[in-house]
C-alpha cells in the first residue's frame, strides 16, 4: 500500500481529505501541526502523530524515516502565528526564514515545498483528493442573488482576486460598490467581521483564488464557520470562484445561510 503524509492544519478539510486518500487505497500518515486539528482526524488517518509546525527538521525526519514520498498540505495554518510567538521555530525554521526576501504567504510556503523536495518529498495538488468539494459555476441556494447583490459580487471577486495577485489574501467584503475590508493576516472570519461591523446589514462577501494560485497550497476555502461569520454581521451575500473553491460541510452550511436569507453563488 502506497504511503502519503497529510501535513494538517485546523478545521474539518484534513479529515475529509485523510478519508478520500484511504478510499482511493493509500495508508495515510497524518501529522498534526497545531494543538487545535480536528480530532476525527485520528480516525480518518491510518497513523497520526503531532508535530509542532515550528519543528521543520522533525518533520522532515518523520517522513524520511516513515520513506514517504508525497505529501498535500491541508487546512488552515495562519501566518499571524509566527508574529504571536504561538509557533516556536527550530534552529531549521528560524535560518530558512533568515534568507527569505518577504515573508509573504506565497514566500514561506514555497520555502517548505523546496524543503519538501530537497529530501525527495513531492507536495500534491491539494484538490487532487477532494475535487468534489469544489463546485461549479451556479447558486446554492434558494434564493438567487439579486441584481445589486450580483454587481458586488463580481465587484467584491475583482477586488479578492487583486489583493491576492499581491499575495495578501484572498477575501473581500463590499456593499455598494465599495470596499468595506479586505483579508490580510487576521484570516477570512476577521476579515468579515470587520467589514461588517463598517458596513451595517447587507454585506456581501467575495472569496477568490490568487490569479497565481499554487495549487500545492493555499487553495481558498469557506464553511460553516463562513457562514456563522456572515450571520453574525447580517451580510446577504457570499460569493466564491467556482471551480476554485472548496466548500466544506456544504450541507450544513447551505442550510445555516437558507434560515438567515443568505444567498450563496459560485461565479
């Protein structure tokens, strides 16, 4: 049985992806990188070990001695960890970020993938296992958006889609035609908390890929947290890039935004 490593991070796309990976007849090593993963993770994955994502040299080692030779990369790790101290590096980590121009999101992540291969390790398309997560062009709801909804929609994804060319981030809240807030280090939910609290009722929220989106990492993604975030601040609107996006827990989502008159479109 071919082996792949899951190197994970929160929320509920780690076990989704360790499950499919086993359907599909791999022995999955996942290694947890934060205290806060997804306990079905555990389950999901035919071996399961925690190891600090700080620890770049321990990492590196488990999979060299576990001979793994592919690896996806999958759930949220935000950046802000680094600058919070949450994340302790190791001698490996520290000297890697020393030599980088920009600690930019791209920048660190295609540090790790040159890691990764140095030893011999190739980092799969993240989508390659869970594609289905992706939908298609069309609304998801009941409700179609409205014509003002649908021009801040296309609006709000031009302007995600340009902040994530300058690799910021990759989520934009509008209303009118205007930028309420755009997604830097906070993180999506911040991101749309904030824009909401500027905006009053009826935001609409825009999540796109990075025009020079690396499917290795990164790939955009909302849920049921996304949809809590946009009922907490009376937004109307999500739109996300379809085909581009993966949608997680799309059932209980759907029906969250159904009973908040939420409409959701992938364009």
């Amino acid at each position: 049985m071919e082996k792949i490593g899951l190197l994970a991070g929160v929320g509920h796309l780690p076990a989704a992806c360790a499950r499919a990976a086993r359907a599909l007849g791999y022995e999955v090593h996942a290694v947890a990188l934060l205290p806060d993963t997804d306990p079905e993770l555990k389950d999901a994955a035919n071996v399961y070990h925690e190891i600090s994502i700080g620890q770049i040299a321990s990492i590196l080692a488990y999979l060299q001695q576990e001979e793994i030779k592919k690896v996806t990369m999958i759930g949220k790790v935000t950046k802000e960890l680094l600058f919070t101290g949450a994340i302790v590096p190791d001698e490996m980590l520290r000297g890697m970020l020393m030599q980088l121009p920009n600690q930019n999101d791209d920048t660190i992540m295609m540090m790790f993938v040159g890691a990764l291969m140095k030893i011999g390790v190739t980092p799969l398309d993240q989508t390659a296992l869970i594609r289905p997560l992706m939908p298609a062009e069309g609304t998801l709801t009941s409700r179609a958006p409205s014509e003002a909804e649908r021009r801040d929609m296309e609006f709000g994804l031009q302007m995600a889609r340009e902040i994530g060319r300058l690799d910021v981030g990759q989520t934009a809240v509008v209303k009118d035609m205007a930028v309420m807030a755009l997604e830097a280090i906070e993180g999506t939910d911040a991101c749309i908390r904030r824009g909401g609290q500027l905006a009053g009722s009826g935001a609409v929220v825009a999540k796109a890929a990075k025009p020079q989106q690396d499917s290795r990492f990164d790939v955009p993604a909302v849920g049921l947290d996304t949809i809590e975030s946009l009922v907490a601040v009376k937004a109307s609107a999500l739109a996300i890039e379809a085909g581009k996006t993966l949608f997680i827990d799309k059932e209980r989502a759907v029906a969250l935004a159904e009973a908040n008159g939420i409409t959701i479109a992938a364009l």
